[in-house]
C-alpha cells in the first residue's frame, strides 16, 4: 500500500517539473469548458493510456516500443489537426474533408461546441496525449519501471503506473480549476475568447513541435531532473518502499540503532571463498557485516573498496565481513567468474556463493549493494541500500563495536582512494539510466522494427536521442543479452554522464572479441576508460563490466558507438557514473 501511496504522490510532483510542459498545451485549451464533461475525460483518457502503454513497455519488448512509436506519430498528426483548426476553424471547414471535419468538430466542441460531443472528444483528446506524454523517469517512476521489468507483467504493475498517472492528472485538474475560472473571466469581461482560442492553438502547435523534436526527453528531462528528485528522493526515504533493483543512495542516521531482528541462517550457498561455510553459532560474539554484492554491478564495485578498508582495519577489533554474491546475470553464476573477480579486487574477507537466492530470501533482501550490521549478540541493528554514506556506515561499525566492549577512543575512519571502475561516480552529471540490453528489460531501443527475440537479424541504429540506443549488423537479443552473429556490429548510446560502462563477455570460453569506441564520432583520447586505448581499442577476453569512457572534461551529451571487429560478444547492460 505504501508503494501505491508513493506512486501517486510522486505523480502529484510532476506539476513541478518541466517535463509537463509539453503536454500543458493540450490541457488548458479546454479550461473554459464544463470541467467533468471536457478536463475530465481528458485527464481520465491521459492516464489511463499512459499507465498502459508504459506497462506495456516496461514488460512487453521492443514489439511494444515500436508499436508505440507508431501510436505517438498518429497522436502528434491528431493534435497538430487540432491546433490548426483553433488558429484557423474557417481554413479546417473547406480543406481536406472529411479529415479536417473531424478536427473542426474537435474544436467546435472544446470551444463552443455542443455538449453532446464534449465528452467523446475529450477523452480522444486524452488517449492522444497520453501516447505523447513522457514523464521524467525520477527515482519514483524509476523505481516502479525497474521493478516492473524485473517482476515481469502483473496487475500490480499497471495500477502503480495508473497511481502515478491519477497523481499528475490530480494536480494538473486544480490547475486545470483554476485556470478556467480565469478564462472565462477574460473572455466576460474583455471579450478575449477569440484571441484565447488562437492562442491555444499556437501553444498546441508548439508543444507538438517541441515533442516531435525530442524536446520533451531531452533539455527539459536534464532540467526537471535537478528540480524534482531531491523531492522524490526524500519521499523514497521517508516511506522506505520494497523494491527489486539496484538501491539509490540514502543517508543513514547513527544515533539510536534499532533491532531490526535476528540474523538469519546463512545456510544455503552453493560454495564458500576465503573460508569455511560460516553459520550464525560460529559468528555469536562478532560484529558482522554483509554486504550483498555481484561482481558486473558498477554500484557493488564502487562500494567494495570501502567494504575491504572496514575488513582490514576492524578484524583485530572483532568485526567479521560477509560478502554474499548473488548473481544478476547467468553468467555471475560460475564459480570460475567469481573466483577470478574476488581475486582481481584483492578481496580477502569471506565470500558466500548464492546462486540459488538462499541467503537472499533469507534476509527479504532486494538490492545491489546492500549492507546489513549485526551486533555481537546477533541481532540486525542497521542496513544500508545503496552506494553513498560511508561515513555514517563505518559510525554504525564503531559503535557496534564499543558496544561489545571494545575502546574505539582512537579510531578515525578509513581513507580510501578508488581508481577505474572502483571510483566514485560524478552523480551531478549522470543523467543516464542503467540500460539492460536483452529484451528480458531493454528500455529505449531504437533500432527501426524494434527488437526481434531470440533469432538472428539484421539491425540499423538509426539516430538515437538522449538515453537511447540502437544496434546495427546481424545481432540475436534473447532475454539477458544481444548477441552479435556476424562481424562488425555497432552499437551506439546517446549518454550524458562522466563514465560509461558496458557489460560484456566472449559467447565461447577462451575466445575473445576485439572492438573500438569512439565518441562524437572520434577516438576517446584522454576521455578512456580503463579498458580501453586512448585509441578506443579494446579487447573482451572475460565476462564482467568494462569502463569504456572517464571523461575528462565538460559533461555534455555525447554519442558513444562501440563496433565488434570479430563475431561472438555478449552484450547486457549500460551503467553510468
């Protein structure tokens, strides 16, 4: 209920945010209308096709993008229809019947027309808006989009984004209110109704422009997101809603430190690294430390060099670290893998394998990372989700410590000094969402026909906008990942953020697949990451996350393009930082 709750409420916010500025044009051109027989059925028609088509998105693949494609075309050349037949009714009234016709009537009824039409057009009105209509993805609608894609198609989906959708449709109604009490007083007093209605119509014919440029996903995106998600973000922290997906950051408080239960058993792991298999009895006596961790997640790998620091500087005092890896991706199951990446991070604290979710479930845990701390008698006293904070976690380590007894008088905390993938991201200028690959959550693929599951075909990128991707070559995307059949295939983001991270592997073992990036169409030089030349060559000899761009000047929107100069790469996801 909570979650719902929130949904609605960060609904409600988007009347502050610019991203509704396109679509405000299409509401307020009936605010002089009866508003339960036109503003209503309009903002019914608008959420209700929003909550839908973006269920469908979220869950439905690449058919569902494109399908909605189609659908925002035909609702961009509907209300550009209407704008011109409020700017010239007498021009709509003799040219291109019967089409037009329909759009006079539109407009006879948001202006003047006969109540009877009032309702049906309305709500027409409502469906063509919501199909344009592009929130921007805060961390509420962020965190039910994500939740939808990894859960999969549910009602419970639909009524959330239907919560959100009720929320911007409540406060765009008051505006709504209000605003048509002013009309109407202009159009009594002055006799403004005409220039009013020439006024909507240029306004809508605006914000059709504006959407059909890509203004709505773009500029006013980057704006809204700076006004509005510190606002989200404190709600997300008040309410502290479930969700299944890699945590944003959040403060913690060390004061008082509540009980937050038992530990639970750790039994379950398919293998133990750096120890024995470690159980609750042989911990008794102990402060503990898990962290839930896999070795792709960039937000895991960020943390880590923290995670070690507590490990190595708290043993002597009792503290005993807990890495529990479980795995997002198929391949983050191999023992092998893990293995290798515990070793190449130089971690050396205990590591549980938890492939099959155990220890997971256990603790009703549903994050990357995730840092729960456990006092000496047992008991869960705090968590942390997400990156961030460091400081108050290593608080929450000493105090648990004095509390076993031990003199924490001369302790000061760690120094930690990241590099590579391991550095802290620049979260003022990372704009761009984690982007899954594989149709299982692939979100924004523009690639023409949209995505063609689990079989080989033929790709051209097109020209992504902000936060979108497409790929070009024969490629076959299966649920996880895209999988590139023949040799040169490309596949290009259009980012806005310090890093960029890919998530790559070789589809045989012991091959490896050679590649290039460039950025804005040329090499990266001093702008590459770590695994790559100042060239952008690169090569991928293992499965586990790439750093392919730390940029090293102003962050702008940029058009990364990585090209596969050998066949057999697995793609899975885009992170940012």
């Amino acid at each position: 209920m909570i979650l719902f709750v929130l949904a609605y409420l960060g609904g409600v916010l988007t009347i502050v945010s610019p991203c509704i500025l396109p679509v405000l044009p299409f509401v307020f051109a009936r605010a002089d209308r009866p508003f339960t027989r036109s503003g209503l059925p309009l903002l019914v028609g608008m959420a209700a096709t929003f909550a839908l088509v973006a269920t469908l998105a979220a869950v439905g693949g690449g058919w569902a993008v494109s399908a909605n494609q189609y659908g925002r075309g035909v609702a961009l050349a509907l209300l550009a229809l209407f704008g011109i037949t409020l700017l010239f009714p007498a021009v709509a009234d003799r040219v291109m019947q019967p089409a037009v016709s329909l759009g006079a009537r539109l407009s006879r009824a948001a202006v003047g027309g006969g109540p009877e039409f009032s309702i049906g057009s309305s709500l027409l009105l409502g469906v063509a808006t919501g199909l344009l209509w592009a929130p921007c993805a805060g961390p509420v609608l962020g965190l039910i989009l994500t939740g939808a894609a990894l859960q999969g198609a549910s009602a419970r989906t639909t009524f959330l984004l239907l919560a959100f959708a009720a929320g911007s449709a409540t406060s765009l109604a008051l505006a709504l209110l209000i605003g048509g009490r002013v009309f109407a007083a202009l159009k009594q007093s002055l006799g403004l109704g005409e220039w009013i209605r020439r006024a909507a119509g240029i306004a809508i014919l605006g914000a059709v422009a504006a959407i059909a440029l890509g203004v709505d996903t773009g500029f006013l995106t980057r704006v809204s997101l700076s006004g509005t998600s510190a606002l989200e973000q404190r709600l997300l922290n008040a309410l502290h809603p479930a969700s299944s997906a890699t945590a944003p950051p959040s403060a913690v408080t060390t004061e008082v430190l509540a009980d937050e239960g038992i530990l639970p058993p750790l039994a379950g792991s398919v293998e133990w690294l750096n120890s024995p298999p470690l159980t609750t009895d042989s911990l008794r006596g102990k402060v503990v430390l898990v962290d839930f961790w896999t070795y792709s997640c960039i937000n895991c790998l960020r943390a880590i060099p923290y995670v070690r620091a507590w490990a190595e500087k708290y043993a002597a005092q009792g503290l005993v670290v807990i890495g529990v890896h479980t795995p997002e991706f198929a391949f983050e199951k191999s023992v092998g893998n893990v293995r290798k990446a515990v070793a190449d991070l130089e971690i050396g604290y205990p590591v549980a394998i938890d492939n099959d979710y155990a220890v997971w479930r256990a603790f009703k845990n549903e994050y990357w990372p995730a840092h729960y701390f456990i006092d000496a008698t047992g008991r869960i006293r705090h968590h942390h989700f997400g990156e961030g904070d460091y400081g108050g976690s290593e608080r929450v380590i000493q105090q648990l410590l004095k509390e076993a007894g031990i003199d924490m008088s001369h302790h000061d905390f760690v120094s930690v000094r990241a590099t590579g993938a391991e550095a802290a991201p620049d979260l003022e200028d990372a704009l761009s969402p984690e982007t899954y690959v594989g149709y299982g959550r692939a979100e924004h693929f523009v690639s023409s026909g949209g995505a063609v599951r689990d079989r080989r075909h033929s790709y051209a990128t097109g020209t992504p906008r902000l936060n979108e991707w497409g790929l070009s070559g024969v490629w076959t995307i299966r649920e996880e990942d895209a999988r590139l059949d023949e040799k040169d295939g490309r596949l290009v983001y259009r980012f806005h953020a310090r890093d960029l991270h890919l998530v790559l592997g070789p589809a045989a073992a012991g091959t490896s697949v050679r590649f290039r990036i460039t950025i804005d169409g040329a090499a990266p030089g001093e702008n590459h990451g770590t695994d790559v030349d100042a060239e952008g060559r690169g090569i991928v000899t293992e499965q586990r996350l790439y750093q392919l761009v730390r940029q090293a000047g102003t962050i702008t929107d940029r058009t990364f393009e990585i090209r596969f100069l050998d066949p057999g790469v697995q793609v899975y996801a885009f992170t940012f930082g």
